[in-house]
C-alpha cells in the first residue's frame, strides 16, 4: 500500500512539473529589439551565435530541413526544425519573418532558425 501511495504521489508530482513547463512555454517578450542583423547580406558577414531577425521568403526545401531564404540583399541557407514552424505554412509568395542566430565556420553561413512568424 505505501509503495502504491509513493508511486502516486510521484506520477502527480511529475505531471504538475510537466503541466507547469508546458504552461510556461507559452507565450514571450513583444517589444523593441536590440537586434541589429536584419538582412540577409549583414548576415552572411556577422559572426557566429549572432541573432538575426529577417523579414522574405523562403523560396525553396533544400531537403533535411534546410531551405533557402531570401530577401532584397541576397539568398542564405537556413535550417528550421520541424518543430520551430509553429504551425506556419509558407510558400514561396508567403512573406514571413524569421529569428534565429548565425551558424558560421570556414567557409560559410548558415542561420539556425528559432522561429518563424507569418509577416505583417
């Protein structure tokens, strides 16, 4: 019976922790940003872990979740795990906004995309 009432009491308190971090993820900071990247061709010069803030097109699949994203400076290669789409479908018409930070090494950038919002 104690084993039962233990076993319990730890399925419930997990669940709470569970509902209490599923309750925190929602919702976020709506105000100015600090962020200065917000073109495609001042990204593909910033420094690795820079966040960006980008507002185009994401005009083709590149397969593994890359895509290639565009806007009126330039194309880069982005990577959106499925998961960061928030529900958003786009098309190559569909202007979009999107956040995520720089992934750089020798020879190229990429931006490692965090979210993905439907422009204003």
């Amino acid at each position: 019976m104690k084993n039962v009432l233990l076993v319990s009491a730890l399925i419930l308190s997990s669940s709470s922790a569970f509902a209490a971090q599923a309750h925190e993820q929602k919702g976020g900071f709506i105000g100015p940003s600090n962020v200065k990247v917000q073109t495609v061709a001042v990204a593909l010069e910033a420094k690795d872990d820079t966040p960006v803030t980008l507002t185009g097109y994401i005009v083709s699949g590149l397969g593994d979740e890359e895509y290639t994203f565009r806007d009126d400076t330039g194309e880069i290669i982005i990577e959106i795990d499925d998961h960061d789409w928030n529900g958003v479908e786009a098309t190559p018409e569909t202007k979009v906004v999107i956040q995520g930070e720089i992934d750089s090494g020798w020879s190229y950038s990429t931006i490692d995309v965090d979210t993905v919002q439907l422009a204003k």
